[in-house]
C-alpha cells in the first residue's frame, strides 16, 4: 500500500480501529511523529506502516 498524505481517521480506518486505538498503539513513537491536528505527511505514514506494519 502506496504512503501519501492522510489523516489519522483514515489511517485508524484502514488498521480496523478507532483514533483513539491508533493513537495509543503509536504512543512509542508519538514525539518522532510530531504530531499536529493537520493530515499526516507522507513521511510520517511510512514511519507509522514501519512501526505497526502496513494494513491488510
């Protein structure tokens, strides 16, 4: 699956789960993320596919 731009209801979406599921599954990387309440940057999905491996 191809990263680009998403917000966090999207991405929890595509993991099967709510916001706040996602939100405590990344909180060991939560300060590389520097998370805002703007849509995710490209990087920023990558580094979440790495850390939780890409959605099915």
């Amino acid at each position: 699956m191809p990263a680009k731009v998403k917000t966090f209801s999207e991405l929890a979406m595509e993991y099967g789960v709510c916001r706040n599921t996602l939100r405590k599954w990344i909180k060991p990387i939560e300060k590389e993320l520097n998370l805002t309440r703007r849509a995710l940057h490209e990087w920023q999905v990558k580094k979440i596919y790495l850390f939780l491996d890409e959605p099915r």
